[in-house]
C-alpha cells in the first residue's frame, strides 16, 4: 500500500533539507566553502 505522500513525490525530483526541515522541489546543487560547511540551497 502506497501512501498519499510517496504517490504526490512519484516522478518528481526533490531536495529534502534536513538542518531546515524541509522538503524543497527540485534538486539542490551541492555546494560549500569547505569540508566542514554544510551545502547552502542557492538563492
């Protein structure tokens, strides 16, 4: 059994921001200044 969630995600390409919270549309381009930084999502 599927769930209503996984069906709405089916297909579609997502970011799942977990220092945030959130879950974004679209694929975050990893990014940052250092190994000891955490990827920024671009503005």
């Amino acid at each position: 059994m599927r769930s209503r969630v996984a069906e709405t995600l089916n297909g579609r390409l997502i970011t799942i921001d977990g220092s945030e919270g959130e879950v974004r549309e679209g694929v975050l381009e990893l990014t940052a200044w250092s190994e000891s930084e955490s990827p920024t999502w671009p503005s």
